[in-house]
C-alpha cells in the first residue's frame, strides 16, 4: 500500500503542502520570489526535517553549519550537472510566526546574521542566503553590526513524511526536468507543490520551490508495475482474477502485521502522552503542592515508559552501563529498541529536580540542547530517558583527556565548542515562550556529539523566570557549582540569566586554560583558588598577552591564533564581571564567538598543511 502511495502524491502535493497549510502570498525582491508556507499552530517543536539548498561560495561545511544554524554533520554535498558542488543543508522546520511580518504562522527555518556594510535585503537574500531569505529585515533599514534574524522557508510532506522537502532557488537555465534530475525528484510532483509555477516550460531565476527529494524512484517503479499490471489483466481475465485476489490477500497479511506491529510497539514504546500524567505524576510526588500549585503541564508529549523498559534497556542498570554520576543522581548507557538512550536515575527525593529537568525540556527543542525522549517512575525511583551524546562531556576532553581515553581538543573545535554551548543557553534565555535560567553551567554539563559539537545538558536546577523590566528573582537555596557562581548569587541569593553568563565566563576560561573551575593553590596545598582569579590576575599584568601565553592549555601544542585566544579572554573575563548589569547577553557573546570561529578556520586554512592541525595528531579534532 505504501508504494501505491506514491502514484498519488503530484495529485496530492498539489493540494496542499502539510496539513492545513495554504499558500501565503509571495513576497516579490527584484526577481527573487518567495512563498513561504502557512501553517495552522506555532510551536517549538519541529513539523519535520527538511533540506536548504545552498551554494556554498567556496566555504567549507562548519562555515555553511554556522551560517545557517544547523549541524555539520548533516550536511550532504550535491554535484550540478556542470561539476559544481553544492550542499543540501539539513534543517528542523517549525511552524511559527516570524516578527515585523503578520499575525500568519508560516514553516520556517531561523538562524541569526551580523549585518555587513552596504548590505540590502536583496544582498543578504542573494548572496548571503543562497536566494532561500524570506522578508529580511522585516521592510526596514538595515544597519551595520547588528544582529537580525533571517526567516528560511522549508517544507514537511503532508503526504508521505518520509518524504523530505528540499527549499530550492531557481537558477539560470533551470527547468522542472533539470531540478527533478539534480533532486531525484518528478516534475509533476515540484509543480504540484508550487503554485506558482503555472507553466511547467517556465520558471523565472530567483524563485524559491520546494522540491520532493528522491520520490522519483519510487514513482517510476510504481508506474512500471501499474503499466505490467495492465498488461497481464488485458491477456486474460482468469489470470486478472488470480492476480487481483493475490493482491488482496498480500494486501490484508500486511495490513495484519502492520497492526501487530503497531501494537507491538505500543505496548513497548507506551506512549501515553498526556499532561494529566505528568500532573498526576507531579501530585503523587510533591504531596506539600496543593492543588492550585499542581499546574497543567504544558507537554510537549515525550514518551512514558515503563518500569520493565527502562531496566531492560539498561540490564537493570548493570554498574558496566553507568557513564556518568552527580548530585542528583546516576546515568546509565542504554538501548530501547536500535536507538541509543541515556537513562538518569534518581531517588524520589530528587522530585523537585526530576520535574524541573522535565518541564524544561518538554518544552525546549533546540540542536545544542539534549533532547528528552521521556520518562519513567517505580521502586522509588524517578528516571528520565535522554538522546545518547556519544562523547561524554566536555570537562573529561579538557581535563586529563588522554587519561580518560581521548585526545586532547585543537583550537578550532574549542571554539566551537564554546559557540555551541553558547548558543544552547541563549535558546533557553532569548527564544523560548518562557524565560528559563539553567543555574549550573559548567563543563560536565556540556556533552559532545560524535562530531564533537556541544549539546547543553542537566536542567535539574533551571528556574523559570519572568520577562520583566526587572527581569530577576531570589533563590530560596545556594544552588549551583563552587567555582561557577556569581558574587550576587552567593551574597543575596539574586538570580538572573546573568548567573548563566557569569558561569559560562568560567568554561571559556576552561576552554583556553585547560584547568578546573577550582585548582590546588602552588603555594599553600591545603588551600584552593579559583580560575576566575587566575584569569582576572593575568588581564591586569603589565603584558596580559604574554601572561594569557603562559597557561594556555599545554595539550594545545603551541598550535592556536594568539588573537583569537586573546578576544575568548576578552570575552570570558566580560561574562566575570562582577556587577551583573555590566556583563553581556549571551545574544551578544553568541555574535562574538562566531567572529572567532570564522577567524579560527581562515587561521587553519592559511596554515596549508604545515601545522599539527592536519597532521592526524588530533584525529580530526
């Protein structure tokens, strides 16, 4: 049946393009045309993924992944007919209501961009965005240095969602042909989904269409087997008969396993997504809550699992499958299914953590946070099930690193390292409905991926505050890591998203140093100082370059961009301050760790194969 699918799905892309979606009416730049895609609920969480189509202008894959705020990892090269090589850049696609527009909810893909002199919309649309920016600036002026956000229109596949959607811009000498070609596409199918297009013979340079990526194969085989089909009913009707009730049977047994399928993985997966759950979970827990305090939980449906599952998926938590432990209690390696897990084990008196931890992240989606699949209770215990980071957390790379079996991190992924986390916690503070602060940032708890790019982890303390002129709270308790937190913190039990920013200070200052938070005192070995001393020492020194020099991670070989370390410094010691109005958004530090990202690459990229870098000493590091 799935395959008869795809003789539908022209007819089917060319009603709509995902459920309840209508055309908006295209925005007109010069020749540039684009029409984004009305969508019915805004929501943080991804409709699906989807593909940008982007002309990398000479740069490499981590620059094109900065640009457009995705993952170097997902990034697939494509090859054009002329031997160009271009990317298919992969993308969540949400549906939101972008800022200066309309009331309209459209599916977007957001990253942010530093406005350059004499950059037009027409300029940043053209040349910065591959031709995919939707209403840059918002029909203002734009102006140097700052920082806007720019709107990619993607597409999710109502029909099918196997069926990815790649955001194209029509270039010079392309037809429906040659772009189902390039896409492994049909050109009924892209006409379908584009309104626009009323004459498959034409297509104007500067429109942007979405294109069903590689249906073609599936609809020629399709078709081939109707044209067969037909061919064998004309020869003879008693054959038809055979072959029609052959079909039938075939049809029905695969209905059947699907069902049990289905069910089988109901009944594994369990998912009983409901807020009343959590609630319910919440009240059974918290008994001092009354009912009034016990709000509805705002799910954003992660998966109940049971008690049987979660031990199952770690061989009742076996000591050989624990890869981590804190305060709040141990986690465990797993496997649910073919998916790689990361189960958190806590006592039930590590409630009040477990629905901090939960509520956060039901509700925040974003590629440098860890994502929650879902939860479990029983046997007095809570657990919460994560997506598995396979290389542990950043502090076990900083700290000892080829003790712990790894090796030492170069320059480049320590910037973007740092960029990444930076843009996790500024998720949390700028772009989410609710304002959250994370309360303990610090190198445990940012993992690394198998690329190593940085996911924010342990919302065990995050503390929902509110958008106010104001904009902070009191802590009732001290909370957090010695070494990370903030004089105001620690004297007044003030709390801000500043608390944050001071303690990210501390994990750039980790980053270039490659020393704790707290280290051993040289002079008295029964006293500790702390970095963020070390780091304000050496920036008051007659020659703080050559003081900075002198404890630069050893494990870094002499090969970084003195520069570049230098304005990290400049930032770390920024977020130090020690009057929280003084120290910077983490939007601001998010612009100024991406300057030193690129500079870092353009660094490694002069160095032409003579350095450490490309020598295989740091595994592609």
């Amino acid at each position: 049946m799935a395959k008869l699918l795809f003789f539908l799905i022209p007819l089917l892309l060319s009603t709509n393009l995902s459920k309840g979606e209508t055309p908006f009416p295209a925005v007109l730049i010069k020749s540039i045309v684009v029409n984004p895609t009305r969508c019915s609920r805004p929501s943080s969480i991804p409709n699906c993924s989807s593909y940008l189509y982007v002309d990398p202008r000479g740069q490499p894959s981590s620059e094109i992944a900065s640009i457009y705020s995705a993952n170097a990892s997902l990034i697939k090269a494509i090859t054009r007919p002329t031997g160009e090589t271009d990317f298919l850049v992969e993308v969540p696609c949400m549906c939101e209501e972008p800022d200066n527009t309309t009331s309209s909810a459209f599916l977007l893909h957001d990253t942010e961009y530093e406005v350059q002199w004499n950059d037009t919309p027409d300029s940043v649309t053209a040349d910065k965005f591959s031709g995919l920016a939707w209403n840059v600036g918002g029909g203002k002026e734009l102006k140097a240095n700052d920082t806007i956000t720019v709107h990619l229109p993607c597409g999710c596949s109502a029909v099918d969602a196997r069926v990815e959607v790649v955001s194209y811009a029509v270039q010079e000498g392309d037809t429906l042909m040659t772009i189902a070609d390039l896409l492994s596409s049909d050109a009924r199918a892209i006409q379908g989904m584009n309104s626009m297009v009323t004459n498959p013979n034409f297509l104007s340079p500067g429109w942007v269409l979405f294109v069903p990526l590689g249906i073609r194969r599936s609809l020629q085989t399709s078709s081939g087997k109707g044209k067969k089909l037909a061919v064998i009913l004309g020869i003879s009707l008693p054959m038809a008969f055979v072959i029609v009730s052959t079909i039938i049977i075939i049809i029905c047994l695969r209905y059947r396993i699907h069902r049990h399928k289905m069910e089988d993985l109901a009944k594994k997966m369990d998912k009983t997504m409901s807020a009343k759950s959590i609630a319910a979970l919440e009240s059974r827990y918290l008994p001092n809550k009354t009912a009034e305090d016990v709000q509805p939980f705002e799910s954003e449906r992660p998966v109940i699992f049971s008690l049987e599952e979660v031990k199952e998926a770690t061989a009742n938590f076996d000591e050989t499958r624990k890869i981590g432990e804190g305060g709040f209690g141990s986690v465990y390696f797993g496997m649910i299914g073919k998916q790689e897990v990361a189960i958190k084990k806590m006592k039930s008196s590590k409630s009040k953590e477990f629905f901090a931890e939960l509520k956060v992240l039901c509700k925040v989606h974003h590629i440098n946070v860890v994502e929650l699949i879902g939860y479990a209770a029983g046997d007095d215990n809570l657990y919460l099930v994560y997506e598995f980071v396979q290389n542990g957390s950043l502090s076990e790379h900083l700290h000892d690193p080829l003790l712990k079996g790894h090796q030492p991190l170069s320059w480049n992924a320590r910037a973007q390292i740092a960029l990444d986390a930076a843009r996790g916690i500024e998720y949390i503070h700028d772009h989410t409905k609710a304002q959250y602060v994370h309360r303990d940032i610090k190198t445990t708890n940012i993992l690394l991926d198998d690329g190593l790019r940085a996911k924010v982890a342990d919302f065990g303390l995050a503390k929902l505050v509110e958008r106010s002129a104001e904009d902070d709270c009191m802590a009732t308790r001290l909370v957090g890591t010695p070494g990370y937190l903030p004089p105001e913190l620690v004297r007044e039990l003030q709390m801000t998203t500043k608390t944050d920013v001071f303690a990210f200070g501390v994990v750039l200052a980790e980053l270039i140093t490659g020393h704790h938070a707290l280290l051993r005192d040289n002079k008295e070995s029964t006293k500790m100082k702390s970095l963020i001393s070390i780091m304000k020492g050496i920036l008051q020194e007659d020659d703080p370059e050559s003081a900075l020099e002198a404890i630069i991670d050893r494990n870094l070989n002499d090969s970084y961009p003195m520069e570049e370390v230098y304005k990290m410094a400049n930032i770390s010691m920024w977020c130090l301050s020690d009057e929280p109005l003084n120290r910077p958004e983490m939007r601001e530090i998010t612009v100024k760790l991406a300057q030193i990202v690129m500079a870092s690459i353009e660094w490694e990229a002069s160095l032409g194969g003579n350095s450490q870098v490309f020598s295989g000493m740091f595994d592609g590091r």
